[in-house]
C-alpha cells in the first residue's frame, strides 16, 4: 500500500469573484502536493467553496437570484483556477453538497452528545465581513481591523453556543506536545497566547427567519448553523467522514493551509470541535500572511482592491504568476503585489534570467553535441536544502537555491566561453557544454514543483537536443 497524504486549502468564500490573495493559498499547497506526489505519496489535495452565511445570502438578494443558483455560478469560477493556475487538487468540496450538508449535521449532533452544544439569549457586535462576532479587544478604533469599510452590527438573539472554554486546558496540552502544529512559529505563539487569555464559548447558529441560508440545525427548524461551523466540517466530509470511515482513517489527520486572518478558526476553534466530536487533531497548519494592495492594505474582495488572477496568469502565462507567488512574495509575511512588480520580475527572473540561460545552453547544445546528452545517466540527486525548505514551507528559499544554480551557469559561461573554446578545442568545449546541459537539467528538475510547464518544456528540449520554444512569452 501507497503512503499517503491529505492536504486542504481553506474554502474561498463566494461573495465575489477569484482573487490573487487566494491564488497565494492554492499554489502554495500545489507545491507541496506535487511534492508528496514526487516522493511516491497518493496525495488527497483538497479544495472547493464555502456557500452559506450571510454575505452569500445578500449577494444573491442584490443579483435577484437564489442562494443556490448564485453559488452554483461561483462554484464553477473558482473551479476554472484548477486550469488557470495549474493546479493538482483531486477533490472539489462544495458546502452545499448533499454528502456535506449530512456530515455536518452529524458533527453537529456528536458536539451535542459531549454536552458542548447550548442555547442562550445574547448580544454581540459583529462583523458580516469576517461572518465573526468581535469583543472590544479586537476592534481598531471601535471597527474590525480586518474590514474597516463595514460598520459592525449589535445583535441580539437566541442562538446555539459551543463550549470553547471547556477546551482550554486540552489545547494548552495539545500546542504544548505539538511545537510545529501551527508554522511558522510566531504565529504559533500567537495561537498559544490566545488560548492562555482564556477561551469563550462562541455562537454556532443563526435565526432561519432572518438569514435562512445555511445548514438546518438538527431537530430545531428555527436555526440554521453558523457558517464557521458548518464549514469547518468540510476538512472531514471531503474524505467519507462519518459513512466511510475507511476512507477517513487512511487520509486523516490533514495538512491545512490558511491566512492569518483565519488563525484563531483553523487552529483553535476548529482543534477543539474535532476534539468535542471524538476526533483527533489536525496534523499540521501552515498559516501565509496577505497579498497586500496599494499602501499596505489586505487585498480582499470586501476591500475591493482585488487583482483577478485569471487576468494575470492570461498576460504573463501561468509559471510567471506562480513563480511571482513563491520567490518574490514571502510567505508567512503579508508582501504587496503590483503588476509593475510582477512585470518586474518577468523581465528580471524568467525571460532574462532563466529564459536567456536556457536558450544559450540549449543552442551551444544542438551546435556542439549532435547527440545531445542523455537524461537517463544523469545521476540526479536533490539538495538536501531544497527539500528541507519546501518541508518547512519556506518556497522562497527553495527558489533561492534554483535561482543560485541559474547564476552560476550564466557566471560559468561568461567565465569560460564555451564558443570561444570551440574554435580551438572542441573536446574541452563539448565537456563545458555537456555540463552546462546537466546544470539546466538540474534546475528543470527543481522547477518541476513551481513551475511545472516551464519544467516539462526544459526537459523536453533536453530530450530532444533542441533549443525550446520561448519560455516566456508575455502579452502586451
């Protein structure tokens, strides 16, 4: 039997249409996906889409739609990034599936038999933007920090609660026993100082006659569950749980990968309702900062300082944005991104870096090695550098190492010029191009998580000892 391994993105939530922010998220988790693949793992890449709330159910309102037909067409956007980005995910999740909406109602009900479900009349500021209710010390001169345009609402109903403070101890003990739970690791400190503050219990359900879009509540028809709730169920749904538990056991725990605005969720709120409904733990979270726009402020769809992806990858090519994404965008930090940037980068990196470097050795190649070289006896083996950033998810640095390899090929070749030797000592030459071949295996070798089409075409020029079609070949 194969190894396995799951891996999950969050679920973009369909109020507004694919971003680059998010685009940040699902490349990230393609790299380590194609990654596991590589090591012979059967990798379970999750992604899919979060439809209930509130801000959906709005959304649809203003577009005189119903909820359902408004999120069966973001749906089908969101699943057009699988192409537009390249990417490797095997399974697309929607929280409206008939699978899902069950599951989520048995975890509902298995919350209940631990005793951690209540009801109680309570008031609360909230934030539509986040779909969170905020205490005082979370708010920025009196407004959610993450959505400052939305003024916040003062609710007051009867809802369902979940026992979050019941938790605390046993998530102190879990973050204790499991230092790399949470990368990197200040953000891991951060999650363990917000369980050491003290847990409250958080509400989990809505009134039907006022926000109708959502999860029925199990034997209560007046409340539909909240959409945190609901949607964190998706992690265990996409993999059988609770008909198939086959299936679960092979796959489960998950590698997650989430914003840092979803910190508290994923790590704590979501740990402790696993836990509440006789699960175990996530295996790890990796947490990225924010795309950030113009004077520093998160690019989200609520802000409206978005930049469509699909645009992106259609004028630079697909690689360019995943190369921008991974190498020149850190990632645990927020990093801006500007097309001057990305233009930058372009010219830089790809068509004047590796482009250039590829092309040279490929045409010293075809004019000095007739036969080329041959892939199969070149004895491959990865820095161990490499592979220990991609582990710790620090792509940048990864990169780091690919682009070093890339310098010291244009540097071997400005040193030792081979087509000046050629003149004189075709044998030497012939040597200095065969390693030069090598190198630019190396390096497609090393792309192939990153910037797969551009990895498969270096090959196949390899391969076939012939200079490549451009690389990089932007739209004006």
């Amino acid at each position: 039997m194969s190894k396995k391994i799951y891996l999950t993105t969050t679920l973009p939530y369909v109020n507004a249409e694919p971003h680059v922010g998010f685009a940040l998220e699902i490349i990230q988790a393609d790299v380590v996906a194609r990654r596991y693949a590589d090591l012979g793992y059967e990798v379970f890449f999750n992604f899919g889409t979060d439809e209930h709330g509130q801000k959906i159910y709005e959304k649809a309102l203003e577009a005189g739609l119903n909820p359902q037909t408004y999120t069966d067409g973001f749906a089908v956007k969101f699943d057009r990034l699988k192409t537009a980005l390249d990417l490797t995910y095997n399974n697309f999740i929607r929280t409206t599936d008939k699978h899902h909406v069950m599951s989520a109602q048995e975890f509902w009900n298995r919350c209940d038999m631990a005793g951690d479900i209540y009801k109680k009349k309570y008031a609360v500021k909230y934030c539509v933007g986040c779909e969170l209710e905020k205490t005082d010390s979370e708010l920025q001169d009196g407004r959610c920090p993450i959505h400052p345009n939305k003024d916040l609402e003062l609710r007051e109903e009867e809802n369902y609660f979940f026992r979050f403070s019941k938790y605390q101890d046993q998530l102190t003990s879990f973050f204790d026993g499991h230092p790399n739970f949470v990368i990197p690791d200040f953000r891991y400190n951060e999650i363990k100082k917000f369980v050491a503050g003290g847990l409250e219990d958080f509400s989990i359900s809505r009134l039907a006659k006022k926000m109708p879009w959502g999860v029925p509540v199990p034997n209560d028809p007046e409340q539909v569950m909240y959409v945190w709730f609901d949607a964190l169920v998706n992690y265990v749904s996409a993999i059988g749980w609770p008909d198939d538990m086959d299936k679960f056991h092979s796959l489960w725990p998950v590698i997650q990968f989430a914003g840092k605005d979803n910190l508290r969720q994923q790590s704590a709120m979501w740990q402790a309702m696993l836990i509440s409904a006789g699960l175990p733990p996530s295996k790890q979270i990796m947490i990225h900062g924010f795309i950030t726009g113009t004077g520093g402020q998160k690019m989200s769809k609520s802000l409206g300082n978005v930049i469509n992806p699909f645009e992106m990858a259609e004028k630079y090519g697909t690689d360019a944005l995943r190369y921008f994404l991974l190498h020149e965008v850190t990632p645990f930090e927020d990093s801006p991104f500007t097309e001057e940037r990305m233009r930058e980068s372009y010219n830089a990196k790809l068509a004047n870096g590796l482009g250039n470097l590829t092309s040279r050795v490929m045409r010293m190649s075809e004019n000095y090695l007739p036969a080329g070289v041959d892939i199969s006896k070149i004895e491959y083996s990865e820095d161990s550098w490499y592979g220990s950033f991609i582990d710790k998810y620090e792509f940048n640095k990864a990169m780091d190492l690919i682009w070093k390899r890339i310098s010291d090929a244009d540097l071997f070749i400005q040193t030792n010029k081979p087509f000046e030797v050629w003149k004189n000592d075709p044998d030497t030459a012939r040597k200095m191009v065969g390693e030069l071949v090598e190198s630019v295996y190396y390096i497609a070798r090393m792309l192939a998580p990153f910037m797969p089409e551009t990895s498969k075409k270096i090959l196949t020029a390899i391969k076939e000892n012939k200079m490549p079609s451009p690389l990089f070949l932007r739209k004006e």
